[in-house]
C-alpha cells in the first residue's frame, strides 16, 4: 500500500533507481524536496538538465567533458607515449585524483566477462588499436585485478600484439578482487610506479 500521494511514491521509485540509493534514503530525499525552497528544487533539476545536455564522452580517451575533447586529451604537456587503459571514468578519476601520472588514458567502458556475457565490442578495439598506433610506446593495464580483469588484460595483450608497444600492468598493493576507485591516491600512484610488463 502506498504511505504518500502519488507524486511523492513516483520520486521516491526514481531516486531508488539511482545507484547506492536505497528505499529508505530514496524517501528520505524524496520528503526533503517537497519542504525544500522552490529556488533550490528549481536548480536542482536544472543542474541535472546541464549534465544531461552537455556532459559526454571525449571522442579519444572515452573521459567525460562539455566539449568534444576532454581535458586530459588536450593537454599538450601530458605524455602521449604512455596510454593508460581503465575500465570506467571512475577508474579514471582516481587515478587523476593521485595527482602523479601525466600519460594518457582509454577508457573500456567495461570488462570482458564471460558470466555477464560482456565483450570488448570492436569499436572499442579498433578505437585503442588507433591510440596505440599513433605514437604510444607503453599501454599501462589500470584494472582492477579481478578475474575479469586479468582476463581483459591477457585480450588486450594479444590484441597489441601486432605493435611494438610495451605491455605492463599496475603492480599489486590492490588486493585481489579491489575495484580502483575505492583505493588511496598514494595506493595508486605506488600501484602505478610498480608496474611490471606482462
Ligand atoms: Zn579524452
């Protein structure tokens, strides 16, 4: 049975569609708008309809940016031998967060993973076999080393394969299992020091 009129049950089933919400923090944030100043709610949503509107993927590296090319891609004092590939723009974020490496980035988007039936599509093939092409000499694996992540690694190897490029991946100190954005940016930066050719 439903508590609250129709509108209040319709925003707390779409705050609990968003990730790490639950039904408690969903009604939660749900009943806080409805006592909230008109301004406030007012800049709220728009804050949402400027993401939605501006906000995409960079068509080189896959990070996120308002123009067409992220920052990092634009930065003509970072090193574009050295391409950093992670998962997701979160991975990303971290390690940009522990502040120390000054090379590129590729985001995959996700994983190969065979139990949720994923694969690297071959656009996202083709695409990081054209980075790598253009000038890179070390591809440094930034995935969290999980099954499906020492899985992808061992793929983008053999994908690489045909280029005189350098394979390494980032060192241990990232537990087994670890997902990349939960860890420290020293965690990281030592992570990506270590690293080791595979
Ligand atoms: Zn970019």
């Amino acid at each position: 049975m439903d508590y609250y009129p129709e509108p209040i049950e319709n925003l707390i089933s779409e705050f609990a569609k968003l990730p790490s919400i639950g039904k408690r923090s969903a009604e939660r944030l749900a009943i806080s708008l409805v006592f909230e100043d008109d301004d406030k709610v007012n800049s709220f949503i728009e804050a949402i309809r400027l993401v939605k509107s501006t906000v995409k993927q960079c068509t080189i590296c896959g990070n996120l940016t308002d123009g067409e090319i992220c920052s990092v891609c634009s930065d003509r004092s970072r090193n574009g031998k050295l391409l950093c590939v992670v998962e997701s723009v979160k991975d990303l974020i971290a390690i940009e967060k522990s502040g120390e490496f000054r090379g590129k980035y590729f985001v995959l988007g996700n994983l190969l993973s065979p139990i949720k039936n994923l694969e690297l599509s071959d656009i996202v093939i083709d695409k990081l076999k054209n980075r790598v092409k253009d000038g890179v000499e070390e591809v440094i694996l930034a995935i969290s080393p999980t099954i499906e992540g020492e899985m992808t690694g061992i793929f983008i190897k053999e994908v690489l394969k045909e280029f005189d490029v350098v394979v390494t991946k980032i060192a241990s100190g990232i537990p087994v299992g670890g997902n990349l954005e939960y860890f420290d940016g020293d965690t990281l930066f030592k992570a990506l020091e270590d690293r080791r050719e595979i």
